[in-house]
C-alpha cells in the first residue's frame, strides 16, 4: 500500500499467502520471500522505503519497511501497523537483509 501510494508502484499483494500462525503457513510465507526477494537489490545501508527482512522462528518470513535510519513499519499480530527500532535487542539477531525494489526489466 505504501509503495503504491508514495511512489506509485504496484507491487504484488501477496496477503493470500499468509493463512494463520501455523509453521506450514509460514514455511509458505519463507519460500514465497525467498522466490521473491530475487527481483529486489541486496543494500548494505538502508534508506526509507528499503525492504527489510526478518526471521521468526528461524525463518524468513516477516517483512517491514524502512521508514529511516533506524525505524521499520511492519504490522505484527494483534496489530494493524506498528514502527520499532530494527536494531532493537528484539529485532537485531533476527534481520536477514535489506533490499531496494528494481524497476521491472519485463
């Protein structure tokens, strides 16, 4: 949705994907991001509106979007949308990576 509204680009919903908190749903989820984090660039130094990746029980499968330097928007359970530190000691081991979106080469 923020990518839509603040840059105009239409990225794939892939809400569909994620049915509950089961480890089968979420072993989709994981192979799902992995399939798609190929049409993103790996950056070493974020900035706004770069994806970051995150594992959850040792996968990846949670996903934000980098708001600044330090800050992430993600939505967690029981939540519609939350903004915490990615450095945190909460989410700090768990980052895989951050990727910027790559215009459509199609």
């Amino acid at each position: 949705m923020v990518y839509r509204e603040q840059l105009g680009i239409d990225l794939p919903d892939y809400a569909e994907i994620f049915v509950d908190d089961s480890l089968a749903s979420l072993k989709k989820v994981a192979r799902t991001m992995k399939e798609e984090r190929l049409k993103w660039q790996q950056v070493q130094t974020p900035i706004p509106y770069d994806v970051i990746l995150l594992r959850v029980d040792g996968l990846v499968c949670h996903a934000g979007l980098v708001i600044d330097r330090r800050r992430m928007l993600h939505i967690m359970d029981g939540v519609n949308s939350t903004v915490e530190e990615f450095a945190s000691p909460q989410w700090k081991q768990r980052v895989e990576g951050f990727y910027r979106w790559i215009i459509d080469k199609s």
